[in-house]
C-alpha cells in the first residue's frame, strides 16, 4: 500500500496502450480541500533525469491510472505527446 508521495515517486509508470515507459513520477497535483490526488505529472520527451526540460511534460489524470503495484504504476493514456 501507498502511505506517502515519495512512495510514488520510486515507481515507473507505464502506458499499458503501447507499453512505453514514461519515466519516474515528479510531481502530484493534488486537490486540498478535497483531499485528494489530482493527477500526476511524469518528464515529457527530451527531459533528461528530470533536470533539462524539453517538451511539455505529460500529466496524467488521476482517472486514468489502472493499476499500482511494487515497482511500477500503470496508466492507460493516448501514446501522442502532450499539447
């Protein structure tokens, strides 16, 4: 089970679509009032080790993740880059 958000952040996520590693989790949307995760947001194309930012990066909707397991999280999400 998840407790913190540094949790997340030493999990892969992978687009179960075409089977693409997206990278490491580096950053949360949350909803405060709600108390509740938004979205998370991983590097886009062309960001290297989260330091040298390149394309838009891709945030993920809360809705849109299907599973989290150990190692890895699971999304399922459109394979074109972000806008």
């Amino acid at each position: 089970m998840v407790n913190k958000t540094s949790d997340f952040r030493q999990k892969e996520v992978i687009n179960i679509r075409d089977g693409r590693r997206l990278g490491m989790i580096i950053d949360m949307e949350f909803d405060l009032a709600a108390g509740r995760i938004l979205s998370i947001v991983v590097p886009g194309p062309g960001r290297f080790l989260g330091l040298f930012k390149g394309d838009r990066d891709y945030v993920i909707p809360w809705d849109r993740i299907k599973r989290i397991g150990d190692d890895v999280i699971l999304v399922e999400v459109d394979s074109a880059p972000p806008p």
